[in-house]
C-alpha cells in the first residue's frame, strides 16, 4: 500500500473530518476543527495522508507561544481511520511532514526546538512518539478531558 502525505488544502477537508469523526469519537463538530486549524496558518501547519484516491490520515503541527526565534511546535492532533491504524500511517505522517514544518519554520526566520505532544496516559501512540520523534513523558495531568493526559517532549530536534 503506497501512502502518500501532502499539505492540506480546503478540499481535503471532508475527508480528514470523517477520519476524525471516526478516530475521536468523543469531540464534536469534526469539519469545522480541522477547518480552523487550516484556517490558522502560518501559526499552523496541516497534512493529509491519501491511501489511492482516500484520505486515511492528518496530522496538525502547531508553534506554541508565539513566533520566536527558537520554535517549540506541538504535535496537535494525528489519527488515522482505525481500519488503517498499526500500518505505519502515524510514522509516514510524522516523518514525511516534519522536515516541511521545520523548512517552513526556517523561512519565518526560526529553528526548531522542542516538539510537545499531548496525550490520554493509556494511548498506545506514546510508543510512536517515543520511537519516531524521541519524546519523553515529562508530566501528566489528572482527569484533563476525558482521562489523564502526559505531557512528551522531543527536546533539541535535529531536521
């Protein structure tokens, strides 16, 4: 299966919405998020993965606390559809997209830093943080949203 990874753009939106209405089947109003976040640029930076002619995948990348010279860029949100979850669809996400955010980052005058990523304490992604970006549990916080939440960070990345 060939994956490939892109920028998002306006008509990519209702096919990443149904994968988030399927992958976070707790949050509400799937279209209008992830328009917001396209609608958020340069602050942030979104991708889809394509299966053939499907979308089966995004990944928002965002820059924390302002535009500085040295960025610290969170890892929003990835999912990918849950019949295409264990694939290696999260990795090609992360890694197809990283070396973009930071080429983007360069053209705004910074370099990346940290990477943040937010996530429940029982999700088995910190195993794909961990091992494709190098990032680190370095605090959890009871009860946030819907259960504990650990706060990873991937410090000193190199692009």
């Amino acid at each position: 299966m060939h994956i490939s990874v892109r920028e998002m753009a306006q008509a990519d939106l209702e096919g990443a919405a149904e994968v988030h209405r399927l992958a976070f089947t707790r949050q509400q109003h799937s279209f209008k998020w992830l328009e917001s976040n396209l609608n958020a640029a340069p602050k942030t930076f979104c991708y889809v993965a394509y299966a053939d002619a499907s979308c089966v995948g995004y990944i928002i990348w965002s820059q924390k606390a302002g535009f500085r010279p040295s960025a610290v860029v969170e890892l929003e949100q990835i999912a990918v559809l849950p019949s295409m979850q264990g694939k290696g669809i999260g990795a090609v996400l992360i890694t197809g997209t990283l070396s973009d955010v930071a080429h983007k980052l360069r053209d705004q005058g910074a370099d990346l830093k940290h990477i943040l990523v937010t996530t429940r304490a029982d999700n088995h992604a910190q195993r794909l943080y961990r091992s494709v970006l190098g990032a680190n549990v370095e605090a959890t916080l009871s009860n946030l949203y819907s259960a504990d939440e650990v706060i990873m960070i991937a410090r000193n990345v190199k692009t």
